[in-house]
C-alpha cells in the first residue's frame, strides 16, 4: 500500500510516500517560508521525482493536529483537494503519535510534546519496547509544570521529541534526571511518521477529513473570555 503523508503542523513542513515501512520518498524543510508556498510544490515536486502520480497512491495522510491552527488547516485543505478528485481515502492522524514513531528504534517513554504558548504544551506519552508503540495516554493541551509532576512517576529513560522538546528540556532537565532530547535529525515532526501512523488508521472520505485542535483558537478564547466577563 503506498501512502503519500504531508505535515504541515508546525514550523517545519514535509511530504513523505511510503510502503509497507519503506520510503519511496521524503522532502522535509524547516524555514519561515508559509506552508502555503511550499507544501503543494513540495508534494508536486515529490512525485515527479519518484515517478508517481496521485492515480497510484492507495491511501492519502495528514496530521491533522494538535498544532498551529493555520499549519493544520492548509495540511489537510490540501489532502482534501487532492483526494477528492480521485476518490481517493484519508487519514487523519495525531500529529503527537506520529512524532513516537521519530523514536522506535529506542526502548523509552516517547514524550512528545509541541509548544502550545503560555508555558503550555499540546502532549502525549508513548512506552516504546522492541520497536513497538503503545500510547499512555490521550492527547492533551497541560502547563509544563504539570507535565514535569506526571513524568516524576515514570521511571526509565524519557525522551522529549517535538518542536516543544528543547523548551521542555530546559525547564526540566534540573528535575528529571532520566530526561533526554530527541537529537535534531529526529526531533522534529516528519511526515514519515504520519505515513506510518496512518498504516493502522481508518479512512475517511475527503468530505469527512477534518482538523483537531485540542483548543479554541486565540480569537475565540479572547472572545470567549470578553463574553463571560459581561455576564
């Protein structure tokens, strides 16, 4: 089955084809370019170059959050246009489950985190054993105090993986001894991951795909907090 995965959740974007766990192909970038100049070139550019085309894809992928609200909407805006044509499936997948998969060579507690503002993170936990992943719990928007109280309870290594990884590594690595960082060249969300991830998935129809936030946007919550203050 090949599957052609995008991320564009957070500052990096990337583009992947995958099958059965082998890459095909893999464009990955890390500027202050907007995803909405650089993904669609980028899955264009990735399937001329591995001489496919969308007919020869079985499954369409995206991480479809947590993550930066106009990051998530491109990424899956543009899965839906190019599924829809062709009737193609999709998956939609947790940005923080693809990231464990940056991890499975190593025995570990994968944390993933992603920098969510307000000394908050968008996080999830993952036990990683022989090359298998099993997710601890559910994803979450929490303090990173209250992350640093939860991982005191987990022994053995801990390994934090994520564009939040160094924000969490430097204001816990006093605390928890057994913390450790992702190195850059697996640190940061890739595309490859959500193919992976999205292999187990269930399918949605183009119409059907859509984004999880975990929280309201910035406008909303301002607003929100303006409206209840009048009551």
């Amino acid at each position: 089955m090949k599957i052609l995965a995008v991320d564009s959740s957070a500052k990096a974007c990337s583009a992947a084809i995958v099958e059965d766990d082998k890459i095909i192909g893999s464009f990955f970038i890390n500027t202050s370019l907007t995803h909405s100049q650089t993904l669609v070139p980028m899955v264009e550019n990735l399937l001329s170059c591995t001489s496919l085309s969308l007919s020869d894809i079985d499954r369409l992928a995206v991480s479809a959050g947590p993550g930066s609200f106009t990051g998530v909407r491109i990424g899956v805006s543009a899965i839906k246009g190019m599924a829809m044509p062709l009737g193609l499936p999709c998956a939609g997948v947790s940005t923080l489950a693809a990231m464990a998969h940056n991890l499975s060579g190593c025995d570990c507690v994968a944390c993933a985190v992603m920098d969510a503002r307000c000394n908050q993170v968008y996080n999830a936990l993952f036990g990683i054993s022989g090359g298998k992943i099993e997710r601890l719990c559910d994803d979450r928007a929490l303090a990173i105090s209250d992350l640093c109280e939860e991982l005191r309870s987990i022994s053995g290594e801990i390994i934090l993986v994520g564009d939040g990884a160094e924000l969490c590594y430097n204001s816990l690595k006093e605390e928890l001894p057994s913390l450790s960082i992702a190195p850059e060249h697996i640190r940061y969300q890739n595309a490859f991951g959500v193919a992976l991830e999205a292999q187990s998935c269930e399918t949605v129809t183009a119409a059907e795909l859509l984004p999880s936030y975990l929280r309201l946007p910035q406008a909303e919550r301002e607003l929100k907090k303006k409206m209840e203050s009048k009551k």
